[in-house]
C-alpha cells in the first residue's frame, strides 16, 4: 500500500508520516529529505524542481514491488503531482490512499511555521510567507482529509488507519 500524505508546510505531515511509518513499519520517503540531500550533493542542485519527486517515484516503485508499504510525505500541490502518485501504486501493483493534512487554526499554523527548525542538516524551513504564497491546487478527487488542529498525532494515526481498515472492509 502506498499512502500519499499532502498539505501545505507546518500542517503536520512529517509528524504524521513518521507515525504511520512506525505502525505500518512502512518505508518513510520525504521530499524535504531527498531535495536536501540534492542540494547537498556534488551537483548542488539548489532548485530542486520535479527532481526530489522523481526520487521519490522511482524509491516508492521499488519498495512497493518488493512488497513493502510506503509513506509518501510532501506537500504534494499540484493534481501532476497526485496524478503521478497514483500512477506509482498502479505500476507497482498496489492499492493507494491519499490523505491531504490541514491545519485550519491560522494562528496554530503560523506558530507552527514561525517556531520550525530544521531538522536536516542545509534544511532551508519556509516562512509564514512562503507558506501562505504557496500555490496549492484544489482537490479533484476523494481524499481522507485529517485535521491536526484538532487532535493529537496518536489520534490522527489512528484515524487514518481506522479509515484504511474500514475502506478494505476489514
């Protein structure tokens, strides 16, 4: 199963990846990693474009494959982006489940963005401009949409995966 997390930055999703990757013992696969780690690399590539996506893809495919469960953690903002997720889980196989990860509370999603470190080394964490200048396409299609506002991370797991089991009728 892949599961694609989506939202904007400081919603959570890294927070809620690492959760469902502990539970599901799934395959953690995050943008802000692998653009990092590209803008660390010898080429320097400092925009990073559709390169840390295309990673991502290629990573996911082959752990799919090899039957393990993947995460897929980015903001996801654009219905090329979804589309190619999808595109993934149907190549490899597997079924997919898209969750898009809001944070309504504007003020608790400032104070998230504004007290943000990072945490991987030459990490460059986006602004509360950055963040509200975003382009973010609206959904098209179903989604599990999880509120973090509104509940703590164990809840937000359990949420997700109560909705997977319920979906395959489990």
């Amino acid at each position: 199963m892949l599961i694609v997390l989506s939202g904007l930055p400081g919603t959570g999703k890294t927070t809620l990846a690492r959760e469902l990757a502990r539970r599901l013992d799934a395959v953690h696969l995050r943008i802000d990693s692998i653009e990092t780690a590209l803008a660390r690399s010898v080429l320097r590539i400092r925009s990073a474009e559709d390169a840390g996506y295309v990673v991502a893809y290629a990573v996911a495919e082959d752990n799919l494959r090899l039957g393990h469960a993947a995460i897929a953690d980015s903001v996801n903002p654009i219905e090329l982006t979804r589309s190619a997720w999808r595109d993934v889980a149907a190549r490899a196989g597997c079924d997919v489940v898209e969750v898009e990860v809001v944070c309504p509370d504007t003020a608790e999603h400032r104070r998230r963005v504004e007290e943000r470190t990072a945490d991987i080394e030459g990490q460059r964490v986006p602004s509360w401009a950055d963040v509200t200048a975003r382009h973010y396409e609206p959904w098209t299609v179903d989604r599990v949409v999880v509120d973090t506002a509104a509940d703590t991370v164990d809840d937000c797991a359990s949420d997700v995966l109560e909705r997977l089991r319920n979906s395959n009728g489990r």
